[in-house]
C-alpha cells in the first residue's frame, strides 16, 4: 500500500532553485533515510510531505485515512501538564478519568462511601478504554528515551529544553501514526536512549521517512535510503553502507562514461573542424548534426564541497593537562559524582559519555571554572590553552553576521584573511553576510566551530560538536580532530564519531566513572564481557577485583612510562641533531679537543635513544597484548 507519493515536486526561496523535479514514493514497510549536505532542502521535503508547505509544482498524494507523525528539529512540547498526562493530553476522555482519579487518590484513605464509589467508576471506564495497556505504554516509552520514573509526575514547565524535544519524539510515538516523518530525532537522545530509538523505528509496522547523518542508526534502521543533492532525489536500496558502497561506484562509473563521452566529442570536434572544408565536407557536417542530437553528460558530483578544519596547536603544553583528583559535586540533595579521578595526559582524545542528566556538561563547565568545586580538586597543567565548544551556541549574537561574528574574535584579520578563513567552513560570496539567526542548525553549528577554532589551542573541550552537522561536515571534522597534535575532550552520542576519534573513553555512570582506553566499540566490548564473566565465591570477587585494579595500576604506570619516553626520545633526537650540526660547524672546525667531545657525546646519546627506542617499543607491545 502506497503511504506518500510526491511527484514532480519543484520549490524555490528568493528565486533560488531548491528542489527540482523531486519523485518519491513511500509504502507500508518502508524505512526511508533521507540524507544529504546541510541545506539542500530536506527539511522542505518533510514540510511538504505534511502539508506545511506548498510546492511550487507538482503533485502530493496520501493516503486516505493514514495518521501521519512528524518531528521537526526543534519540536518541543508544551503542556499545563505533568509529564505523564501531557502524554494523553489529545486523549481527553482518557485525561479527564486520570484527572480526577489522581484528585480523589489522596482522599481515599479517608474511606468515604462516595470517593470510593466514585473511584471505582473511574477505574472501570479507564480499563474499558484502554487506560492501563496505554499507561503501561507511556511509561515503556518514556523510559525507553531517557526519563525516569520520577520525571513522569514533573510539570512539563520545568523540564529542560532537551527534555521537551525528547517529550515531544515520545507523545508522536504514542500516537501510533502510520507514517512517521522525523527530522533529526537524535539530536537530544543520549546512546542508550538511541539505541531504544533504532529498535523501535526497525520494528515499525506502518512507515518511515528519516532525516538523519547518525550513520549507526542509518544503518541499524532503514531499508532504503534517497540522497537529496543538486535538488534531486537518487534512490538506493538497502541500508547506509551499502548505499555508501554503491554511491561510490555509481560516481566512478558516471565519471568514467563523462570522460569517455568527452574524449568521443573532441575526436568527432577534431574530425570536424579538420575536413568540414575539405573531401570529406558531408562526413563531417553528418557528425556535426549527430553532436547536435546527442545527449551530453554533466560532470558528476563529487564530494570536495566539505569543510576544510585545519586544527592548529597553539604551543606545547606540558605532559600533563588535566587532572581531577577526588570530585564530588552536586546540585541540591542530587549528587552528579561521588570522589571521581582521573587524569588527561598531552595527546589524548577522550569521549565523555553517559546518560542525559549524568553530568556531563556539568564535568565541563567546572573544567572551565564556569562553576566551582565543592569538594575535590581540579587542576589544569602548565602551558595548556583551552577553548571550548558550547553545545547551546551561546557564544553566538543571533543579530550579528557570519563576517562580524569572526571579525569580533579576530580583530587582526585582513578582509581577504577573513573571507579565507571563512571559506574553509563553506560560508562563502554572500552567505559571509547572512545574520546568524538566518542560519540553519548545521550552519550555526559550522559557524561556532569557526568560531572557537580562530584562536589556536593545544586543549580542545567540544560539548555536542557533531548535532546537525551533515555526513561531509562530519567527516570533515572526524579528519581533523584525528589529525589535531593537541589533547582533546569531548562530549558526544554519535557512536560512529566517537570510533573515529577517541583513543580514550571516560563514561559517567551512577555517580562514578568507568575509564577505558579505546574506542567506544572497544568500551562496549569491554563491558559486554565483564557483565558476562562468572564469578562463583567472595574469594573470586575479591581476587578478580585486585588482579584488575593490580592491571590498572601497571596499564597506568606503563602509559605513563609510554609518555615519559616519548618525550625523552624528542629530546635525544634533538639533542643528536645539535651534535651533528656542531660536528661540522665552522666555529669548531680547527678545536679537535672539542669535536672529540661532541663526538663522545653524540655516541651516548645515540645509545641513550637506542635503550629508549628499545624500551617504548617493548611497552608498546605489553601494551597492545594486554589490550586485546
């Protein structure tokens, strides 16, 4: 059964071109990923699959007698409510029996004949309308995005602006549409509440279209994915590796009949423009009117329009940049960490993670001493500049421009500096013009990046870098932060960037903290197989418990060793350079007793960097071995 037709659709803004000549059709069954760069016109695509907006051509076909779902990015729910109620809140006889229900609760102690009889008629409409399996669900789906039995009975007032987008993800869930249209739903979904997300989306009964650049969900989800580039639909089957596969060959096999077709043209050009006066004049005026007739291909697509983030290091910092020695903090009676420790040396690229509300961002803001410690110590190493990402863009003046917004920060810059610099993060000719506010979410998240990223640094905190950015920029920005010399801590939810980045994972669970090195495909293995180990007695409890903390303690004391030699090593390395130099430098060349000196002090020195090379080497190996 056919859900959704769009045919022929056409749309533009300002005059400017958005979409053009879209087709797409959607069934019962079918899990649609719709990807595509930042501001290509998915979005628009949605709103006019819903009826917001209207096309400027072409034709919208839905099915008669069909609930549609839709989710937009900034979606939030409002509601006079608590949580709980607010899930019924359309429902209203549904709300009015849970209404008065909870009204009498508190009075039925009291034992009076007409509260209890009237509870009891309460109770039967409810049940007979489904209350009970539909609170059961309310409650399921609920936890399932990230609350807790608590929040349910929180006025939806009070929650936070994350809370209400995830609020409004659960009352579309609720409604049990046929088709779902959902713009980014994991923007404000912590892993655990994604993952409950990718199994209910893949078990879906009616069907989905799927804006999203989570290439885990893409995956774990969809049965077909549609990329929207240069106003047009493409369609491919399957999920997004293998639509990522098979774009890749589709491109190659494009641009191969592109050129062939274009060596064929300036062959026929060639024979033309050489007998078209000559013996062979109607050969080459018969090819001419072929060339005419003929079909020329565009030059494909390619993917060079991604930003180019070139990470500088502002100085080398000393070994050690951060540590956190005994940290307890809290707001009220909640307490968020419970005497956590840990230490981030120079070079490390650690991902913090944990459930919404675990303190993450919190853990931050303390680092950057936007809040104060109660108990506990945090210290910042020596030579260590910081420059920090803020998830909520608030370093961000929505009436500025894109030029002045940079310009305030780098007031040194020439025009043509800025414009450069600008260039690398795609806002170029007049888009350098637009006022942040008339940026999309992508846009204003490329725009901070840029922002924070004007000033060098050699220590790194991103809070949520990667929400709205589309596949290129996130590739873009994975390269780079690969490639970045400095230290790097950062918060994030996409699993596929954390594999890509992190050399260190640092997750924040029930007032503590777990610390594994590794990716976060290597974390999760790790917790999968001590969660599934046996462990028979209290003697076996205790001897595991040692033998991993004794683990722990030589894995830290040979990374600290790693770290030390890796430095030592520089140093020789530099030290037998400046030997070699002075070994032929003019100012020594007639002081032999010198030169024997610089050449005794070389050979120790080379055999120092040989012992070192040795030892990092062989610790390197323990390490990898113990590791795998």
């Amino acid at each position: 059964m056919i859900y959704l037709q769009l045919s022929r659709i056409s749309k533009s803004y300002d005059n400017i071109p958005l979409l053009s000549d879209v087709d797409l059709t959607i069934q019962k069954g079918d899990r649609v990923g719709l990807v595509g760069p930042n501001g290509v016109g998915k979005t628009a695509i949605l709103k006019i699959a819903r009826g917001d907006i209207l096309p400027d051509a072409g034709t919208l076909s839905l099915a008669r007698d069909i609930k549609v779902g839709y989710l937009s990015q900034e979606d939030k729910i409002t509601s006079d409510y608590t949580l709980f109620l607010a899930m019924i809140e359309s429902y209203h006889e549904l709300l009015e029996i849970k209404s008065e229900m909870d009204e009498l609760q508190p009075h039925l102690s009291a034992g009076a004949a007409a509260d209890l009889s009237r509870y009891g008629e309460l109770q039967l409409k409810w049940e007979h309308l489904g209350g009970y399996s539909f609170e059961t669900d309310i409650k399921n789906t609920l936890v399932g995005l990230g609350f807790n039995e608590t929040d349910l009975y929180r006025p939806v007032k009070s929650f936070s602006g994350g809370e209400k987008n995830r609020a409004a993800l659960a009352r579309i869930l609720l409604h049990k549409p046929d088709l779902l249209l959902l713009d980014e739903p994991t923007n404000h979904l912590d892993i655990e509440s994604t993952i409950w997300l990718e199994e209910y989306l893949a078990s879906f009964a009616g069907a989905v279209l799927l804006v999203s650049h989570d290439r885990i969900l893409l995956d774990h989800v969809t049965n077909k994915i549609v990329e929207l580039e240069d106003g047009r639909l493409e369609l491919y089957h399957g999920n997004f590796s293998r639509f990522w596969q098979e774009r890749a060959e589709r491109r190659r096999l494009r641009l191969k009949q592109y050129l062939e077709q274009k060596e064929e043209i300036a062959r026929i050009e060639d024979f033309i423009r050489r007998n078209i006066a000559g013996q062979k004049t109607k050969q080459a005026q018969s090819r001419r009117r072929s060339l005419g007739k003929m079909e020329q291909l565009h030059a494909p697509i390619t993917d060079s329009k991604k930003p180019a983030l070139n990470l500088e290091v502002s100085r080398r910092s000393y070994l050690s940049i951060l540590e956190v020695d005994n940290l307890t903090f809290g707001f009220g009676e909640r307490t968020l960490f419970d005497q956590i420790s840990f230490k981030i040396e120079r070079g490390e690229k650690v991902g913090l993670i944990g459930p919404n509300g675990s303190g993450k961002s919190t853990l931050v803001r303390l680092i950057i001493k936007d809040l104060e410690t109660a108990s506990g110590t945090i210290t910042v190493g020596r030579n260590v500049d910081i420059e920090y990402f803020d998830q909520e863009l608030a370093a961000l003046d929505p009436e500025l421009s894109v030029l002045d917004t940079i310009w305030n920060v780098r007031p040194d810059f020439e025009a043509f500096q800025l414009r450069s610099y600008l260039a690398r993060f795609l806002f170029v000719g007049e888009d350098v013009f637009k006022l942040v506010k008339m940026l999309s979410g992508g846009e204003k998240k490329k725009l901070a990046l840029a922002q924070i990223l004007a000033h060098p640094a050699n220590f790194l905190i991103l809070d949520e870098p990667t929400n709205h950015l589309d596949i290129a920029s996130l590739d873009a920005l994975q390269e780079s932060l690969r490639e970045y010399n400095g230290t790097l801590l950062f918060i994030s939810h996409d699993r596929h960037f954390l594999d890509k980045v992190a050399t260190r994972i640092i997750a924040i669970s029930n007032r503590m903290i777990i610390d594994r090195p590794g990716n976060y495909s290597e974390f999760v293995a790790y917790q999968s197989k001590k969660q599934t180990l046996p462990v028979t007695a209290k003697k076996g409890k205790r001897d595991a418990y040692h033998s991993e903390k004794r683990e722990k303690n030589m894995r830290s004391a040979r990374r600290k060793r790693i770290k030390e030699l890796e430095l030592l090593i520089r140093e020789e390395e530099a030290q037998i350079e400046r030997s070699k130099a002075q070994l032929v430098s003019e100012e020594y060349a007639s002081d032999w007793e010198k030169l024997n000196a610089i050449a005794a002090a070389k050979k120790e020195q080379e055999a120092r960097l040989n012992a070192y090379m040795k030892e990092y080497y062989r610790l390197r190996e323990e390490d990898e071995t113990a590791d795998s």
